[in-house]
C-alpha cells in the first residue's frame, strides 16, 4: 500500500451523506488527521478530482468512479459490490461492510421460519373470519428440521446459533465445499442439487455474481421438500423468477419470503406482488444504519493510515 499523507481526505457519496460525515467525526480517534472534503448525495454533486478515498454506495459511486483517476480506496456502505462489477476500474482497493447484519439478519429469518412452523397466518384467519374458527391448524416446529444456508459468509454464519437453539441442523452451500465450523456439513456450488435435497428450509445468502446468476431454477426448486419455506435474502438474481413461481403453484413450495429482486423496486405489475404464497418485504431485511457504516470505515481507515491490511477486502477476481 502506498504512503499516505499524516491527514486522511476523504469524500462520501450516499444518500446518509450527512449522518455519516457526523457519525465519522465523532468516531475519529486522532484529531486534525482527518478532512472530509465533500459529502453529498448524488453522483452529480461530486467533484472526481477530489477523491482520493471514498466513502460511497455502490450505485452511486459507479456512475463516477472510472472519472476518480486519484482513487485508492472505495469503502463501500453495502455488503456486496455489484454495481461496481463491470466497470473498466478496478486499480484500488475495495472493501464492504461486514459484521453488522448478522444480528438483524437473524430476526428476519426466524421471524419468517416461526410464522409458518407455528402457523401464524391460519390462526390470524381464523380469528378474523365471521364466524370466528377454533381449531388446532397444524404446525411443523423447527426442531429437528435442516436449515440450509446457500452462502456461508458472516451473515450466514449469524444464523447458525439460533437455528441450534431450536435443534436444527444447518447445512451450507460455498464454491468449494470446504468445511466451515458451526455447519454439519458444507456442499460445493457444483452439488447444488444433492444441497437442495438435504433441507427442510432454505435461505439464499448468495453474493450477486456471474457464477450465481439464475442457479436458484426449475431444477433447485423441484428438488426441495413441499413442506419447504424459501427465503431470499441475498441477491434477486440469483433466482429465476418463473420457476418459482411453478413452483408455488404445484405444490412443490410451501411459501416464499422474498426481500431482493433483480428490479428494484419490483414492478407493481410483478406476479410476486399478488401470489397468495409470497410475502414482499421490499429490501429491508437487514438494512445498515450510518452509526454501523462509520464504524467499520473508522476501523478501516484507521488501518489505512497505519498501512494495514484493511478489512472486508473485495475480490474483483471472484466477485465478491
């Protein structure tokens, strides 16, 4: 890494702009080392030749980042990068944010998984139909079930105490199958199908890469169980929309919880919107506040400056 000046310049470029600029500088741990040279909130407002590290929003940053010839280092304010994917730019250094989702993440997947083990949705319609209904409507409890992870990154890894609280097993799917503590076994991405065969539920974690665009098809979800519920947390493109869709209507998927999309926001028109085994939580699974953001650029900023390997590194190689 190269020398860095005893003062860090820095510009943001987010929708938070201003929280963060605050967050930071109340954050900084050495006073004058830092300035904050522009903090604004479009890709419009900001001044390429000033940007030397960046604080930025993937979206945001690739309608300018190829003009930032001074660029060294792009913080991002999301987990995954993919805006930045296919751009001619790639001669800095690129790190996202982890280690802050991993708490809502579980909320959210559990919260889904205990609505339909215990049923809630027929309860509320019993108790709102006229006349109201008593009955015992059946119940699947997670004990005893597999959950299966595809990805096994730090969120993923969040999961995992919680899915043992409840006794069930946790599977994982990677690129390598290598073994990862806390899961009872871990498949490689080319064993998809004999992963897909082993789970009761599944949540995809999956970055948005090439590799994993449209893997979730026809075939991944004829596989799974008919009691299975399908969380998709990670990115929309892994899935093919139509063989979800075939598959909520045979039978062959309970429910499907879906929080990203290839198009966002989804398009009012979408078959999601109004299918009674869908539920739409419009990308706010696991959303990161400023006060998180500033605190993993604080502690890598303060590596930079120290010429430090930084954290949560990208590789554009791999797409993630």
């Amino acid at each position: 890494m190269s020398t860095q000046s005893p003062t860090l310049n820095v510009s943001i470029l987010s929708e938070d702009a201003n929280a963060l600029a605050e967050e930071i500088a109340n954050a900084w741990p050495t006073p004058n080392t830092l300035h904050i040279c522009q903090a604004v909130t479009t890709s419009e407002q900001i001044n390429p030749d000033e940007v030397e590290v960046l604080l930025a929003a993937p979206n945001l940053a690739a309608k300018v980042i190829d003009q930032c010839s001074g660029l060294k280092w792009c913080q991002s304010t999301w987990a995954g990068n993919a805006p930045l994917l296919n751009l001619d730019k790639s001669d800095y250094i690129l790190t996202g944010v982890k280690g802050v989702f991993g708490k809502l993440m579980r909320e959210y997947v559990f919260a889904y998984l205990l609505q339909y083990a215990r049923n809630i949705p027929a309860f509320a319609h019993n108790q709102n139909h006229q006349p109201p209904i008593w009955e015992e409507s059946p119940r699947a409890p997670l004990t005893g079930k597999t959950l299966g992870i595809l990805g096994a990154g730090s969120i993923a890894q969040a999961l995992i105490p919680v899915a043992k609280s409840f006794e069930m097993k946790v599977i994982g799917l990677t690129r390598s199958g290598q073994a990862i503590e806390g899961f009872d076994n871990v498949y490689a991405a080319t064993d998809l199908l004999k992963f897909t065969q082993k789970v009761d539920h599944v949540v995809n974690l999956m970055p948005d890469t090439p590799a994993t665009t449209g893997v979730l098809d026809q075939a991944f979800f004829e596989a799974l169980k008919p009691h299975s519920v399908f969380i998709n947390a990670g990115r929309g493109s892994a899935i093919v929309d139509d063989a979800l869709l075939n598959a909520l209507d045979s039978g062959q998927l309970r429910a499907a919880v879906l929080d990203v999309f290839t198009q966002e926001p989804l398009p009012e028109q979408h078959p999601f919107w109004s299918h009674p085994k869908v539920v739409i939580t419009a990308h706010t699974a696991a959303v990161s506040s400023p006060e998180d953001v500033a605190g993993v650029f604080v502690t890598n900023a303060t590596r930079y400056m120290a010429n430090e390997p930084l954290l949560y590194q990208f590789d554009f190689n791999k797409g993630y």
